[in-house]
C-alpha cells in the first residue's frame, strides 16, 4: 500500500507531535506545582511506579487539527473542518480531568455524547445500512440509526481511555486501528479518510516515543477519548460515504477495547459493584501480573509493564487485519465478531482460573517468588 501522505508531512506532524510532548516532559517537574493536586500512584488501576505527565493527548490533538485543516484533499476540507469543530467537547472535558479538575466519568461520557451529537449534526452522518437485514431493519428509522450512532461513538471513546493502563497499549491500538481505517479507505477510493487516518500514525509515534517503553507521558483523558472520537468517526463517515464498505468490518478494528469495555462492565456487574468503578482486572492488567508471576518475581513492574504492551499487540492486530481483510463482507465480518468474541471470552476466563488454580501456586512456590509483593493478587 502506497502511504496517502506525502513524506513531508509525516515528518512536520510526527515532529509537532513529538516536540509538545518533549516540552511537556521536560517542564513537567516546573509546572506540577500549578497543577490541582492529584496522585495517581495510589489509584486502584494504578500500573507505573513514578509521577508522570498525563496530558500527551495534547500532542496527538495539535498535529491532528493540523492534518484536519491543512493537509486533506480540497474536495474533502469543508468537510473535515467541520469535524475538527466537534473534537473540542470531548477534548476540553478529558484535558480537565487530566490538569486534576476532577471531571467525572459522567461528565467525561456526557463530553463524548456532546461531540458526537454535533458531529451528526453538522456531518449528517450516522450509521449505514449494515448489510445484514435484521440489523438494517432496526436501524432503518434515522432516529433509531443516530441513537445508536451516539452510544457507540461514545462508547468507544470510553472503550480507548479503559484500556490506557500499561504503556504503549492505548497509543499503539489507536495507531493499528488508524492504519486499518486508511488500508480500507484507499482501497475505496476514499483519500480524504485515508489521508487523514494516515496523519494519525505520525501523531501517535511522536507521543509513543516518550510512552513506550519507559513511560515518560500519558496519552490522559483528553488524548484517550479525543483519539477514541477521531478513529470512531473515520470509520463511520467511511462507511456511510462509501456503500461498499462493510461498517461491521471497520468496526471489528474497534474490537479488542469493545470487548473490554464489556468484560469490565459484566465483572463489576456481577461483583454487585458499580459499571463505573475502577478495578484492576483488565484484560491488560491481567497479562501483566501473569508476567510478573511466570518471571518469579524477577521482572519488575516497570518491565512488566512495557512488555505487556508487546505481548497484547499480536492480539489486538488481529481482528484489525481481518476488519481490512473483509472490508466489503458484511456477513463474514459478522461472523468474525462472534469468533473474536468467543475467543476473547474463553482466553480471559481461562487465564483467570489457571493463576488462580492451587496447580498455578505450586508453581508460582518453585519458580521461588520472592516475597508477598510480587504475589500480585489476580
């Protein structure tokens, strides 16, 4: 696949990206004093070991306004201009919550309902025709069809900030899922997208240089759930501009933060706690205490946490490349759902039991785990 964006300007926003961040790294011990006061170290879902800057969203988000207003194809610059408008509520509501204003969960969902309601109103997009006919038979009443638009589009900007907890994780998925989108785009002709599905990867290295493996930066709130409603609107406004184009497929490259959002809300549903509440049984949390386990106490937290990342990725790239692979079959991308679905559930479950087994302990014993603080309860 030939790249929709010219070299030089992959270099001027992978630049952009990567100096804000830089800056911010460098001047956060200076301006953490004017900061509300917060320590995310002891929260529940709390992965790093070190105070660190959470607000590299904002690098991803000036060199997305950039591509958005510079560097799309003319046909296409109305269009995307008006999109950039629509960033602003989710993206001032999570840069909030990251600078310690305590925005809650609430008022971070309502932020991402407010983006995506003026994104149909001034996009006049919404899902398309699924090509399955139950579903198009639901969706067949535009209100139906922008209600539901609403809930996923802010549920998968929820979605992309739940499974920001290791390094690397959240930034690399948007980065795969970014490059599916423009994959399918350029082989439907649609250049706009791909173009600006393609800025988003330079965007993202720039900050994923400072995040992984050592992470100096947080993509945050802001950069979280403003990337979450970039990728979800590309893959709705390809979908519905494009009819061969299966929007189950591109939807399927949103599977694995999907799936743990739900996995998340079943688990404390059940635990007879609040859907909202913070816990430290992610998919990604999980992978990560195995390790440290599996290791024998011999591989930090910190390393732990950079090499979960590279143990999920595979995972996560492989609904993404079976997302570009049935890009115009909606039935088989439908049927790759439930396989993934099926999978996923299967693995965690397993997983959970296997470490939590009397077999697993007995292992844990002879690999010799030093003592109760990498006997990180599971």
């Amino acid at each position: 696949m030939i790249s929709p964006l010219p070299f030089n300007t992959f270099l001027l926003l992978l630049a952009v990206s990567f100096s804000i961040c830089g800056v911010l790294v460098f001047l956060h011990p200076r301006l953490i004093r004017y900061l509300r006061a917060r320590d995310d170290l002891v929260s529940v879902q709390a992965a790093h070991i070190r105070c660190t800057p959470r607000i590299g969203g904002l690098g991803i988000f000036v060199a997305t306004l950039i591509a958005l207003l510079l560097f799309v194809p003319e046909k296409y610059q109305v269009f995307f201009a008006l999109f950039a408008l629509t960033l602003l509520p989710v993206f001032v509501a999570g840069l909030a919550e990251d600078l310690g204003w305590r925005v809650s969960a609430r008022g971070r969902l309502l932020a991402a309902a407010a983006s995506a309601s003026l994104a149909v109103v001034l996009l006049q997009v919404w899902v398309p025709p699924l090509g399955i006919a139950l579903f198009d038979m639901m969706l067949g009443a535009a209100p139906v069809a922008i209600a539901v638009t609403i809930l996923w589009a802010t549920g998968i900007c929820h979605a992309i900030n739940l499974i920001d907890g290791v390094n690397g994780l959240a930034g690399a998925t948007g980065l795969l899922i970014a490059v599916g989108i423009a994959s399918v785009a350029q082989q439907a002709g649609a250049m706009g997208f791909a173009t600006v599905a393609a800025a988003l990867v330079p965007a993202l290295i720039g900050f994923l240089l400072f995040n992984w493996p050592l992470g100096r930066i947080f993509l945050g709130d802001a950069g979280a759930y403003t990337l979450g409603h970039v990728l979800v609107w590309l893959a709705l406004g390809l979908a519905a501009s494009n009819a061969q184009v299966s929007a189950l497929a591109l939807a399927l490259m949103f599977f694995w933060p999907v799936a743990d959002t739900f996995l998340a809300i079943a688990r404390r549903w059940r635990a007879g706690r609040p859907v909202g509440a913070p816990d430290r049984l992610h998919y990604h949390q999980f992978v990560m205490r195995a390790l440290m386990l599996l290791s024998g106490g011999r591989l930090s937290k910190g390393a732990a946490n950079s090499l979960t990342a590279l143990v999920m990725l595979p995972l996560i790239a492989a609904p993404i490349a079976t997302g570009i692979y049935l890009w115009d079959r909606p039935v088989a991308a439908l049927v790759a759902w439930v396989v993934f679905g099926v999978l996923f559930t299967l693995s965690y479950l397993t997983g959970m039991r296997v470490f939590r087994g009397r077999r697993w302990r007995i292992v844990a014993r002879a690999l010799k785990v030093p003592d109760a603080r990498h006997r990180t309860a599971i």
